[in-house]
C-alpha cells in the first residue's frame, strides 16, 4: 500500500472568485438575467473581465443550518463540476427545497441548463 491518497479531480475550468458582499448580491439580482429550475435559481450579471465570481446562498425557508449548509456544498460541489472556462461573470446561485433531495447528476444538469438560459453558456 502506498503512502499516497488519491488524487483530486481535476477541476473544470479556471478558478473562480467568490462574491461575499451584500452589494454584489444585490448588484447581480437587480441588473443580472435570472434562470429557475427546480433544483436551484442562477442569476447571472456581466462582471469584470477575465474573472469569474460566484456567491451561494440558501434561505431558511429550506431548512435548519444543518441543512442549508448541506445545500450550500451540493451548490458549491455542482458549480465545480459544470463551470467551464467561463470568464467576465457574476454568479449567484440559490438554493432551493429541492436542491437537497434531487439526485446530483440531475442537479448538475440543472445548473448547466441554467447557463445556458441565462446566455453564460453557448
């Protein structure tokens, strides 16, 4: 048995920011394009170029904090997987009821097809 542990996945895409701030959520809902499916909502704003940030949030109405923490990383975790080598946009993606009892590649799905509703994506 060797020492090593497994390697890490390889990530897709370049490494995003994060949006942290009260007035970049609220820049982004008021001026961004917006695209619901049933596992998350994404709003999506043109941002700076060359860079690509991301905010999450989950209200409690989903649930406790255990459970809009466990919704928070499926979101984190689905971004990581379905962001390709996006640049110039402000993201953020919302947790819904749904997003924690939906099946991850459905998930996943989701938030690609939200890309591309939002024109992220081609």
């Amino acid at each position: 048995m060797s020492g090593a542990a497994d390697p890490a996945p390889p990530r897709s895409g370049a490494p995003a920011g994060r949006l942290k701030k009260r007035r970049d959520f609220l820049r982004v809902a008021s001026r961004g394009k917006r695209a619901a499916r049933p596992g998350l909502v994404l709003q999506a704003a043109p941002g700076e170029a060359g860079q690509l940030r991301i905010g999450f949030t989950v209200t409690k109405k989903v649930g406790n904090a255990v459970v809009r923490n466990r919704t928070r990383r499926r979101l984190k975790e689905a971004a990581r997987l379905a962001m390709p080598a996006i640049e110039g946009w402000d993201l953020v993606l919302i947790g819904r009821d749904g997003t924690r009892g939906r099946d991850f590649r459905t998930l996943v799905a989701d938030l690609r097809g939200a890309l591309r509703q939002a024109g992220v994506t081609p």
